[in-house]
C-alpha cells in the first residue's frame, strides 16, 4: 500500500479508534471475553500489526490474485469474541482508508482497490491467526474431548509414565 495512505490512516487513528469501539457495543455480547471493554485492549495492538503490515507488504505477491483466498476466519462453535473483533475492526478501517482514499484526488481506481484488498488481506490474516489461537484453547470445540481419551494411556504403568513426564 502508498505509504501515503498508511500515514493518513495512522492520523485517523483516534478516529478508527472510536468507530471499532463504537462498532464493538453494538454487537450482541456472547461471552465475558466478548464484553467490548474487554476487547478494546486489543485495538491499539491489532492496529498497530494491521499498519506495519500495510507499510512493508507492498513488496509481497499481487494482492488482487490471494484475495478470493482469503474469507474471514471461522469459528466451530461460534464463541469465538474475536471474530466480531475483527469484523468490526475491518469495517472501521475499510471506512478510514475510503475517506483517505478520496482526499487523495491523484489516486487511480487501480491504486485504490489495490489498497483496499491489501487492507482486507493484512486485516483477514491476523484475523485467522488470532481467532485459531483461541479456537485451539475452546473447550467447545469438536472432537476435543474424544481427542484426550484416544490419547490417554490405559495401562497403570503408562498412565504413572504420563504423570512423571507432565510434572
């Protein structure tokens, strides 16, 4: 992306800021992990990750090709808080790069979507990385419990050799 245009998202960053919040209080809360003042501990974060990406991924593979690739994460049970995170989270800044966008009357329409798709690919992909994470610690997700009773040892002697190596 121009770095034109990482810098005019930088300066709307209190900007961006209030609108994913903003955006955060209007979904339903699910979970106490969902609550958006348990969330917005990760706002500065997440944008912070979100830019540097922006700024040094002009050098990677066309982004218009990996687009279609890449949908927005998934959740197996749907508790997930994070996917409403970054929804919102990719809502408040597709919003700020489009008014950055047309502040900017040298832009090509090529310039633009090529902008836009950059942001929903870096957004998207921390998105996946993030919501896996928490995915992989869900006590809801399937097969997680038959996954643990496969595996657990069922002689004495292997149950007694899985104790000493876990201590």
């Amino acid at each position: 992306m121009q770095s034109t245009l990482v810098q005019a998202l930088r300066a709307q960053r209190l900007q961006i800021r209030r609108r994913w919040t903003d955006l955060l209080r209007a979904e339903r809360v699910a979970t106490p992990l969902a609550h958006p003042d348990t969330l917005v501990h990760l706002l500065d974060w997440t944008f912070d990750e979100v830019l540097r990406g922006l700024a040094t991924g002009s050098r990677q593979q066309p982004a218009a090709r990996k687009f279609q690739a890449h949908p927005r994460p998934d959740c197996a049970c749907g508790r997930n808080p994070l996917l409403h995170f970054f929804i919102a989270g990719e809502q408040a800044l597709l919003e700020a790069l489009v008014l950055a966008q047309s502040a900017d009357q040298r832009l090509q329409p090529a310039e633009r979507d090529r902008a836009l798709t950059e942001l929903h690919l870096r957004i998207r992909a921390l998105a996946r990385a993030e919501v896996s994470t928490l995915c992989s610690l869900c006590q809801h997700r399937p097969g997680r419990h038959a996954g643990h009773a496969a595996t657990a040892p069922t002689s004495a002697s292997g149950r007694a050799r899985a104790r000493r190596s876990n201590a």
